[in-house]
C-alpha cells in the first residue's frame, strides 16, 4: 500500500492548531484559578484584619476547596477555628494535614504542634500530651516543654513536671528552682497523706527542696509542721526562728505557729522581742496582732493598736483595737463589732498578684490563675 505524503502535510499543521488551542485553554483555565485562588484568600485576611472571624473562615474554607494542597491556609483555618473555640473542627483541619504524605518535615511537625495546641485548648490534657511527647529533639522541643510543664501542673503530676524542668533548665529558659522546690514539697506534702510510713521519704523531700531553694520559705515552713506533728516542737520552732531571721518579709506567715509553739516552749520573752523589732522595721498587722496578743495587759495592747492607727489607719485594726477597749455601754460595742467585722471581711484576705484571686488563706499556688508565689505575705488592706 503506497503512503500518502500530502496527508502527513495536512495533518502537522491541524496538530500545530489543536495543541495550541489546548494550550490557550489550559493557560486561561490556571489564570482563572489563580486570579480567584489570592482574591479568596485576600479576602479572608482583610475579614480577619477587621475582626470579622466568622467571613474570614468562610473565605478560607473558599480558598481551601480551590487549591487543597495549600497547607498555609489549612494552617490559618485551623489557627482560626482554635481561637473562635471551634476546638473540633481544628482538630479535623490540623489531622487532614497530618495524614497527608507530601507534607515536608517542617510541616509535619508543625501540624503536630497545632493539633497538639488544639487538644491543650479544648481540655484534653492527655492527648495534648501525647501530641506534645512526639515533639520532643524536634524544632518544636522547646515549647513543646513548656506546654508539658503547663500539662503536669493543671493535673498535679508533680514529679513529671519536676523532671520536666530538670531538662529544660540547661536551656536557658529560666530558673526553675523555685518552682523545683515547690514541686517537692507538693511530692512530700501527697507522701504523708497517702500512709505513715512514706515519713522518711516526705523528709528527704522537703531536705531536697531546702537545698535547691534555700532562700524560699516554703520547703522549711513545712519541715516545721512535720516535725511539730511529730512531736518534736522544740525542732519545729528553732527551724521557724532561724527563718525568720534568714527571711523576715516571711514573717507574717509563721507567726501563728511561732505564738503557739513559742508559749508552749516558754519562749514568749524571745518571740516578743522577735515580733517587736520585726514590726519597728517592717510593719505588718500579722505581726502587730502577734505582738498585741503577747502584751501583758489589755491596755498595753490598746496602746500599741492605738499607736498603729494613728499612723496606719486600718479597719482590721480599728476592730482588733475595739476587742480590748471598754466602751460605757456593752450592748452598743456589740453592734460596732459586728458592723466592723463584717467590714473587714474582704479586707483580711489574700489577693493574688498575678490574676487577683482572692483567698482566705495564704497559698504557694495560685487556684486561678496557676502562678507560682504569687500571693504576697501581706493581706490586702496593706497592699
């Protein structure tokens, strides 16, 4: 069979003119996309810049659909639904991310970290957990740390986050010995609730903490209790004394075990003269009611509160001052002292330097807001 050459001749250019066609399409077809993929995605950053959450995921979402590979804006939608609370459909956005196959490892963890954060947020401590564990010697270690740290402290596992800090203090991310100290005494104070027989370890504990902080009250206020239960009260109040003249900012804090162990001991010559110089050089109404309840008659006592108010003028002061005076008619002191108890209620708390909390007693951990020492040693009508 002869082959036609003019045949060939017609065909090339018919395949010139189909493939160009083909071309133009597929051209006009990517600028299309291309024109609508950065409006979408413009749009929802000009929604997000005027705070408007809700048209900006909508934009994303948009822009997402028209090109599902783009990681960046998986990344923004998720980023998005975690801080309108939306904690579930960030999950879903950050786990579609982690299943894909042609993510780099950058991304991969850094998916890993958002789905981690999404847990954390949403209240699933144990899989924000888990998620942040996988980070860990990755580019993410260092707040993937942190987030473990903030984990065991919500769940009181102290002894993770004491190891935590013990890798993460060569970091240079802070010192951490306070908070060590504070772990500790945590570990000792759950030791001698659990059985009598974890004393020895409780000890060692609270001997651990004194060493790694020795500047902070905390670990010796607690050596004290133990040895007071023990029996040991002499022990429980020298160790007392010799913080309050190692740290007497701390004072206010031990006086009530200082009255009660000092009396017992016989000791009261001495924790006078200890509260007295304490109060001339740093006042303090814990130690001003201290050294009034020590006083050897109604008047001196009378005397030293009336001194303070005249400097000082405080309610709180103002009704302990009102327990030792003698008014012409008893049934009218009554009422005054109620009135001025119920006033100063609010006023002989504890507020939190951090978040405000307020509490009746002195804590080491703030319940609100999670913030170590932030409860200063002083009520709040003296702040």
């Amino acid at each position: 069979m002869d082959f036609d050459l003019g045949w060939i001749l017609l065909g090339l250019p018919l395949a010139f003119v189909l493939g160009w066609l083909s071309s133009r399409f597929d051209i006009r077809q990517l600028k299309l996309e291309n024109r609508q993929n950065p409006k979408a995605y413009f749009k929802g950053l000009n929604h997000l810049l005027n705070e408007q959450q809700d048209q900006a995921i909508d934009a994303f979402i948009q822009a997402v659909q028209q090109d599902p590979d783009t990681s960046e804006l998986h990344f923004a939608l998720g980023s998005l639904f975690r801080r309108r609370g939306e904690f579930d459909r960030a999950v879903r956005v950050h786990q579609h991310l982690l299943a894909r196959s042609d993510l780099s490892r950058q991304e991969h963890e850094r998916a890993q970290s958002a789905l981690a954060y999404d847990f954390l947020k949403a209240g699933l401590l144990d899989r924000a957990e888990e998620g942040f564990t996988k980070l860990k010697h990755t580019a993410h270690d260092q707040e993937a740390q942190l987030a473990l740290l903030s984990i065991f402290e919500k769940t009181r596992d102290w002894q993770k986050a004491f190891e935590v800090t013990r890798e993460i203090e060569p970091q240079g991310l802070g010192d951490f010995k306070t908070r060590q100290a504070h772990y500790l005494c945590e570990l000792a104070s759950s030791a001698l609730s659990s059985t009598p027989a974890q004393l020895t370890v409780a000890q060692n504990l609270l001997h651990q903490a004194q060493l790694i902080a020795p500047l902070h009250p905390r670990a010796f206020l607690a050596s004290a209790d133990l040895a007071h239960s023990q029996g040991q009260t002499a022990q429980a109040y020298q160790t007392l004394m010799d913080l309050a003249l190692q740290t007497p900012t701390c004072l206010p804090l031990l006086c009530e075990r200082l009255l009660q162990w000092g009396r017992a001991l016989g000791k009261v010559k001495e924790i006078h003269t200890l509260f007295l110089t304490s109060y001339n050089t740093h006042p303090s109404l814990d130690v001003l009611k201290a050294v009034a309840s020590l006083e050897g008659s109604s008047e001196r006592a009378q005397s030293l509160l009336s001194q303070h108010l005249h400097t000082h003028p405080s309610l709180l002061v103002a009704s302990w001052w009102l327990g030792h005076e003698q008014l012409q008619h008893e049934e009218d002191r009554t009422f005054v002292q109620k009135a001025l108890d119920q006033a100063t209620v609010p006023l002989n708390r504890y507020r939190c330097a951090a978040c405000g909390f307020e509490a009746q007693k002195h804590f080491w951990h703030c319940p609100g807001c999670q913030a170590w020492d932030s409860y200063p040693s002083l009520r709040i009508e003296e702040l």
